[in-house]
C-alpha cells in the first residue's frame, strides 16, 4: 500500500518540489525498479545529448589545437590554429561583418517590434489585432533558404519590384547585390524582414502583463501619449526587452542561411558571416581545426555578451 | 501555461472622444502599411508562381493571381525531382518530430515527478546545452557520423536532432503542471510507475506534447546548416536545398519555376501556421519569463 505523503503541488516554478512517487513496494525486485526506473526514463535524451551534443562541445575544443585535414593523422599544434585565425584577413573581416550585422539588424528588428507591439496593444478593434498580430507572425514560419530565394529577385536591379517602387518615388536604381554596401543593406533588411516577428511576440506579451491600472494612474498624473509610454511601457518592459535582445543577438550572431543564398557571401567579402567561414574552411577546405578555432571563438564572445547583458540589467532593468 | 491571448489587455487612454478616433486611425494606417511590407513579398512569390514563365518580370508586379496558370508548377515536376524532396523532408521533419515527442516525454517526465540523486544538476546541464551554437559541434558530429558509415544518408540528419533540450524542458514545465496526485491515485490502484506515465500522465500531456512536435516540424521543415553540410548526393536533399539548386541551375530565366518550387515547399508550413498557430506562439515564447 501506498503510504506516501501528499505534497501541495504550486504552480511548478519551484525547482526543488519533492517528488510524489514513492509508493514503497514490499519486494526487494520492486525496490530496484524504482532506483533505475528515472534513468530508463532519461536515458533516450541523456544519451542522445551525450553522443551529439557534450562530447562534440569537448572534441571541438579538442580540434582547435590540432591540424587535420580528415586524409592524414592529426598533429598538435598548440595554440597555432588560433594564432592563424587571429591573423587570416578572411576571417577578421568576417567577424568584423558579423559584429556589423548584429548590431544594425537587432536595432532594427527590436525597434520594429517594439513600435509595431505598442501600436498593435492599444486600442484596435479585436478582429484587426489578430490580423496584425498574424501577419508579422508569419515570416517566421517560411524557411529562410526560401525566403532569400524570392527576395532576390525583389532586389533585382534592373526587373526588381525594390527598384520599380522606388523609381515610383522618383529615386534612381539601387545596385543592391552588386555592390558590397548594397548587398550588406539586402542581407540586413531580409534577415529583419523574417525575424522581427519573434521579438514582436515577446513584446506583445511584456505588454499585456503590464496592469491597466499604472496607465490610469499616469493618465491622472498627466500623462498623454508618447510620455506615457516613455516614462510607463518602457520601464515595465525593460524584463522583455533584455530577453528579446540576449535572444536577437545570440540569433543574429549565427547567421547563415541568407548571406549564404542571398550573395554567397560577396561580393568580395563583403557580406561574410563568422558561421560561413566556419562552415568554408571545414567543408571546402578542410581544414577542421582552423574551423574548430574559430568556432571556439565565437562561443566565447556569445557568452561573454550574454554575461555582459545580465550583468547590465541588474543596473538598468527595471523589476515591479 | 498561460496562453498570451488569456492575458491582452488593453490600454485604454483617457483621451478626449474627437482625439481618440483620429489616433486609432493613425495607427491602423501605419499597421497596415507594416502588413503589406511583410506580406507583400508573399503575395507576389504566389501570383508569379501562378503565371507563365515568360512573364516572370512584369513591371508593375501583380500581387494577385487572376489568371492562374500552371506553366511553372509543371516545370518543377520536370526539372527537378520535387516528389523525392518532399518524400525527404516529410521523412526526416516527421521522424524527428516523433523522436522528439518521445524523448522529450520521457525525460521531462522524469524531471517533474520522478526522485533520483542528480535530478537537479542533470536538469541544469540540459538547459545548459541549449546555449551551444550548432555551429560549434557541427564539425565533430559530422566526423562522428562519418565514423559510423552515416554520411549521406537520412538518417545523419535524423537521429543527431532527436535528444531535445528545449521540448525536455518544456515538457517539464507541462507535467509539472499536473497534480502528482494522479500518481499517488494509480498506485492505490496498483499500476506500475511506467503504466502510470502510459495511461494517466502521457494523455494528459498531449497539448504539450503537439507543442514540441509543431515546433520541431517548423524547425526541421525550414533547416538549411545541417543538409548542406551532411547530405552530398541529390536524392538525399530535402526541399530547401534542392530549391537553392535549382536556382543555381536556372540562373534568372524562368524565375516563375524556381518560385512555384518555393511555394511547394511552402504548403506544409501554411497548414501548421492555420492550425497550430496559437501553439506555435506559445511555444515559441516558452521560458521567456513571460
């Protein structure tokens, strides 16, 4: 018989909850059961995570202190691959690149998001707020191979429908993938174009936790409009908009896809991501610990950033 | 979980009648402009999808397709072999749904209700996986499948995608949510702590579970890193790879086949986005903290 005690379930936000099952069982076999039973439980994920995850993490670290091309044994070379990476002009404008894109592209995608939230949020009849909330869903549902597809052809120079409107408002053709500055504004603004619905749904919902009754006491003090939101959303929210950051910059960090169909990383180098030189140098030209270094590197600076931003937001985030 | 729709509320400004109408007008404006910047790019892959390849470049572009024409999606069928592409994905997105749906049970299960020594630490260690840049284990695990005999096949893509940190932690999350009396109840009853899981927690947990495999589908069914990289021969491409080759392979001439191609592959993701939507969003923004 069970003699296990009943303990109040919360909401299961609290991590150290005691477990509920232990109905002792009187036989010895039932009592090894329970002991490896969890483990039977776990072992699909724990392995899995394992084999392709842990030991990948360790290999990779591993790999970036030899040189092997797969064809021959491996050979240690200490910290010379990093050295090389450090030094390569490929690699240095690609991060540089990289670095560039972060930060023009989570402004825009963050701005966007949250213009478009607070807009959506306010007082619209219901049926319009879920069409709005929909549509700026929806690219996010579309692969970004696909998406870089089309929006080739939009940005084409000369049949293009970017460049048709534009002559519409009196400007001339637009060189968007021939020239380096052209191509960088395309892969930025595709890039924005797909994600910004992401942050979107993270503001919607930091909006609609925020109490009406701070807005009606602001509106008593006097407050319209812009203030409102300036000196009411915008501190509230700060929780989301940390969030929505950390998570659109590690995203834009590894970007990939687009630069890779939009223009293949040119012209020249002008539009090369860090993971597409990760994925040239180990796949073209098989050189897996140079490509294991620079993996190792871009780690490092995504967690540097993400430590960065938890350490500021103790300062600037604003928690009720 | 609270679902976001639960929890809208507006802001009511407390702004004279005149004033008020004038700015939600504004706003629909500006809303609908921002609409047709996202959606138009869409709309005009689909109509000149729908048009002979000849007319590809019309100037001004149609956003809708009035005299549908289905020149383009018979090109596709010819030029490249579409039906193994969806075959492909369809195996590999929906095996890797299924395995995640399985795995992700399993585990979280173990995480919310049963007691074993490590629970904790173990718990933090598969969050922290989460963290890790694909690209950074990439390398090994292309080596590691290589060593097996996997490369080039489906199943490189597959099985390397199944163990979940994000459905595990999910499916935590769920499971958490429902009440540990159920098992205390089951065992009265005499059931084995794996016939509790199969009958009263797993049924229970379905709404999470559809949760993980709509995610999983979306994800898999858009990927592009992970083909690229392990499959080399062309019957084993899926749709997003076989769809940037054949744009190589056509240059610019008949635009209209490689975009019938990409609105093929967009269907699928269509029927999830009107059915799944809510769970797809919820799901998305899952420990966020909101």
């Amino acid at each position: 018989m069970s003699t296990a005690t009943s303990t109040p379930t919360g909401t299961g936000s609290e991590p150290g909850r005691k477990p509920i099952h232990k109905h002792t069982q009187p036989s010895k076999r039932g009592r090894m059961q329970q002991r490896w039973l969890p483990w039977a439980f776990l072992a699909p994920t724990i392995v899995g995570m394992g084999i392709f995850t842990l030991l990948p993490i360790i290999a990779s670290i591993a790999l970036a202190f030899f040189r092997w091309d797969i064809i021959s044994a491996p050979t240690f070379v200490g910290f010379d691959n990093f050295a090389e990476v450090v030094q390569d002009p490929t690699v240095r404008v690609s991060f540089i690149n990289t670095i560039v894109f972060v930060i023009v592209a989570v402004a825009l995608q963050l701005g966007l998001a949250l213009g478009l939230a607070i807009m959506v949020q306010e007082k619209l009849p219901a049926w319009l707020r879920v069409f709005f909330r929909s549509a700026f869903f929806f690219p996010l549902i579309l692969s970004a191979a696909s998406v870089s597809i089309f929006m080739r052809y939009l940005f084409n120079e000369q049949f293009g429908v970017v460049n048709w409107l534009l002559s519409i408002v009196g400007i001339p053709a637009v060189p968007w993938l021939t020239t380096p500055t052209g191509s960088a504004a395309v892969v930025i603004l595709v890039y924005v174009w797909q994600n910004f619905g992401f942050s979107f749904l993270l503001f919607i919902g930091g909006l609609a936790s925020i109490p009406v009754e701070t807005y009606e006491a602001a509106s008593i003090d006097g407050a319209t409009g812009w203030r409102k939101h300036w000196f009411v959303t915008l501190p509230l929210l700060s929780p989301t908009t940390l969030v929505a950051s950390v998570m659109a910059i590690i995203n834009a960090l590894q970007v990939f896809d687009q630069p890779y169909v939009l223009t293949r990383g040119g012209p020249g180098d002008s539009t090369r991501t860090a993971v597409m030189v990760i994925f040239e140098s180990a796949f073209q030209r098989l050189e897996f610990g140079q490509a294991s270094a620079i993996g190792v590197i871009l780690t490092l600076i995504i967690m540097a950033i993400t430590a960065a931003q938890f350490r500021l937001s103790k300062r600037f985030v604003f928690y009720q | 979980m609270t679902t976001i729709q639960e929890r809208v509320t507006t802001t009511a400004p407390v702004v004279t009648r005149k004033k008020r109408d004038w700015s939600v007008a504004v706003r629909v404006v500006v809303l609908l402009i921002a609409s047709v910047f996202v959606l138009g790019p869409v709309l005009w892959t689909l109509s000149t999808s729908l048009r002979p390849p000849s007319e590809s470049f019309q100037l001004p572009p149609a956003f809708l397709p009035l005299n549908p024409d289905l020149t383009s999606y018979e090109q596709v069928f010819k030029q490249l072999n579409i039906v193994a592409l969806v075959v492909n994905s369809a195996l590999v997105t929906g095996l890797i749904a299924v395995g995640q749906m399985i795995t992700a049970a399993l585990a979280g299960y173990a995480f919310a209700h049963l007691k074993f020594r490590g629970r904790g630490a173990l718990f933090s260690i598969v969050l922290a996986t989460m963290m890790v840049p694909a690209q950074v284990t990439i390398v090994p695990v292309f080596m590691l499948i290589r060593g097996v005999g996997l490369s080039d096949t489906l199943l490189a893509l597959i099985i390397p995608a199944i163990p979940t940190a994000f459905g595990t932690f999910l499916m935590r999350q769920y499971f958490m949510g429902l009440p540990g009396e159920l098992a205390e109840a089951a065992a009265i009853d005499g059931a084995s702590p794996w016939r509790t899981f199969r009958s009263v927690y797993a049924p229970l947990a379905m709404p999470g579970l559809a949760i993980v495999g709509i995610l999983a589908f979306n994800f898999h069914w858009n990927e592009f890193f992970r083909p690229l990289i392990m499959t080399i021969s062309e019957q084993n491409f899926t749709l997003p790879l076989g769809l940037v080759s054949l744009q190589g392979n056509l240059g610019t001439g008949s635009i209209s086949v490689v975009l019938a191609g990409v609105v093929l592959s967009m269907i699928p993701a269509l029927v999830v986005f009107m059915f799944g939507q809510r769970a797809l969003q919820d799901g998305l923004t899952a420990g966020t903290g909101k």
